[in-house]
C-alpha cells in the first residue's frame, strides 16, 4: 500500500511539473492512448510491484539491498542484449560503479566496527 500511495503523489507532483513545461505538445489522448497506458501502468507497473515488493517480506534486509542494487544492471544489461540498444561507456561505467559499491558495501559489513 506504501507503494501506491507513493507513485500516487509522484503523479501528482509530476502531472503540474508537465503541464507548465509544456511536456503535452503534441500528445493525442484519444481512447487506445488512455488504454494503453492503464494497461502499462496496471498491468506491466503494478504487477511488477507487487511481485517485487511481495518477494521481499521473506528475505533478510541484507539480500533485499543486493537485489536493489542489481536491479539497474540487470536493466541495462537486458536493454543491451534483447532489445539490442547499444551499450556505451557510460553505462558500462556506472555498472561497474553499481556493483562495486556492493561488492565494498559487504565487505565493510563483515568486518567488526565496519572498519
């Protein structure tokens, strides 16, 4: 429900932020546009909450921390070799970025202190 009421005020906030910058020029909403985006928000979104965040009730805060991290990789990674969008030297940076500090990360928390 937190997760809801979350993307809730972030369209809330956005939809004001769009409308004075002009981010609607050129946009029809006719019916199979709305539907359209009931059906990715609904559907391809909501789902995809509720699967994700359901998941994490039976995993230690530890591992849901990994998992978060990944996420982004995994995204660009999938981006890259199914949808065959090129893969620059900027992502491949911030990946290498992304797992690195997990990788830090669980060392500092193994060790006592975390020094």
């Amino acid at each position: 429900m937190v997760v809801v009421i979350q993307l809730f005020f972030a369209g809330m906030v956005m939809i004001p932020y769009i409308v004075v910058k002009g981010g609607f020029y050129g946009v029809r909403l006719d019916l199979t546009t709305i539907i359209l985006l009931f059906i990715v928000g609904l559907v391809h979104t909501g789902i995809a909450y509720v699967l994700y965040f359901g998941s994490m009730d039976g995993l230690r805060a530890q591992s849901v921390a990994i998992l978060s991290y990944i996420d982004p990789v995994s995204a660009l990674l999938f981006s890259a070799f199914l949808l065959k969008e090129p893969l620059n030297i900027v992502g491949i940076i911030g990946a290498i970025m992304i797992i690195g500090s997990a990788v830090i990360s669980e060392m500092q928390i193994g060790l006592p202190n975390g020094k």
